[in-house]
C-alpha cells in the first residue's frame, strides 16, 4: 500500500466549549468525520469547520449518534431501527446543508461513539444507519470497523464500504477496541503511534495489549481531536507516514492531499 487516508473526528465543539484543535488538525488531515449536533456540534461549528475543510481541499463526512449530548454520544441507546433511521438522515442532511451553501457535498458516513461499537455487531442498528444514507445519496461511502455489520449492509445497499483502524486506540486480541474506561486505551506518545500506523499500513498487523497479533487492512486510519495534544500527533503522523513512501489520499478522492 503506498496511499493511505487518515481521517479526524472533529466539528465537536459546542456552544461555549471548545473541543479540538479542528483549524491545526485540518491543515493535516485528508478526511473530516464532521459532528452533525446530535454529540456535538453547533450550527455555527458546522458552518465554520465546513468552511475550513472545504477551503483545504478535505472531504467531509458525516459523523452520525445517538441523540446525546450529556454523554458525547458515547452511552449506548435503545432505539427503534425506523427512529434511528430517521435521526441519522436528519443529521446528515444538517450537515449537507452547511456543505451546499459552499458549493460542495458530504462524502461519506461514520457512526460515532456508542453507535459506532453497536453497528459493528447489531444488523438491524447497522442497516437503519445505511438506509438513511442510501435514501439521502446512494453515491455515499460508509466508513466503519472491519468485518463489522455496518460495512456489511453497505455492501448490500450498493454503497461504497470503507474500512478503518485506529492510530491513538489500543486493540484486544480479539481485534476489537479496548474500552475507553480501561487505563492506557487512549494513546498518546506520537513516536508508538507511528511505529504502530506504519507497521498496520505497511504489513496489516496491528500489535494487541497481549503482545498477540492482529491482521487487518485499512484504507483509512483514524485519528481524534479529543485526544491530548492530538494536532502533533496527526503532524507526527502525517510526516512519518510520507517519510516513508506513503502518500495521504482521501477514500473518496484518489487525489493526494497537498
């Protein structure tokens, strides 16, 4: 693999509290998974981080949850697939919204948080996220975990799947993410996160905190603004990656990002 993308949560400021170093980390980045209000993510956010990305030649995506701004979208929600259907078509096209007024468009899909992890297992979650997305624009990509039923019913619905890995999270060996509430499961040494990056992209191995060994293919490697310092570490990465061959390529692109 000689291109990879590297993709940021971010967008996720709100009101008077200011998360993320979005304009620094946008000056890196290939792709921008957008907070479209439902975790995060104010309407004058969106239109000033729409405008950063699209002005840094980034593709934007929506970065869908659980309607739940108290716990970051990070709490698990009992919800209905034809609600959650519904509420995920609504915040994609808040987020379009911001993008047509600059003459661009949302290019692909991410859960977040809680609705992340649920759409890696639960058919029915992973399917009302792809239906909201088909029904807006069948043209969408969906990025999501490996082997993950998300990625699976995109395949079904003729939409674009994409998959992911990420750079500052540790791995149990069964290949699935460490908890955040576990100690140590959010990384933050920029020197481990690029040894670990290169050798994923390189080798598709990524180590697990057993020692054991993990196979899996990225297209596109995650990175989040809430992490400490998370501007220096994707500069970090970014450098690293291109020091050793590898160019940024958004997915949804296939053009090197300058």
């Amino acid at each position: 693999m000689t291109t990879v993308d590297l993709n940021c949560d971010m967008g996720e400021s709100y009101g008077i509290w200011t998360l993320g170093a979005d304009e620094d980390l946008l000056k890196i980045v290939s792709s921008a998974n957008l907070a479209c209000g439902f975790h995060a993510g104010d309407p004058s956010t969106l239109r000033s981080v729409t405008h950063s990305a699209v002005s840094h030649g980034v593709a934007v995506g929506a970065q869908v949850s659980f309607p739940d701004l108290a716990g970051f979208g990070r709490r698990p929600m009992q919800i209905d697939p034809g609600e959650l259907r519904d509420l995920v078509l609504y915040q994609i096209a808040a987020l379009d919204g911001f993008m047509r007024v600059l003459g661009s468009r949302v290019s692909y899909v991410k859960p977040h948080g809680a609705l992340y992890h649920v759409t890696v297992s639960d058919p029915a979650a992973a399917a009302a996220v792809v239906a909201a997305a088909a029904e807006f624009d069948s043209t969408l990509a969906i990025l999501g975990f490996p082997d993950s039923q998300l990625l699976r019913a995109a395949q079904a619905a003729g939409l674009r799947p994409v998959t992911e890995a990420f750079a500052d999270r540790t791995y149990l060996a069964d290949g699935q993410l460490q908890p955040r509430s576990a100690p140590g499961s959010v990384l933050t040494d920029s020197s481990q996160i690029l040894e670990r990056t290169l050798r994923l992209v390189e080798t598709g191995e990524i180590l697990a905190i057993d020692g054991s060994v993990i196979y899996q293919r990225a297209e596109s490697i995650c990175v989040h603004s809430d992490t400490p310092d998370a501007a220096r570490i994707a500069r970090v990465l970014r450098d690293g990656l291109e020091a050793a061959g590898i160019s940024l390529t958004s997915f949804t692109s296939g053009s090197p990002i300058g």
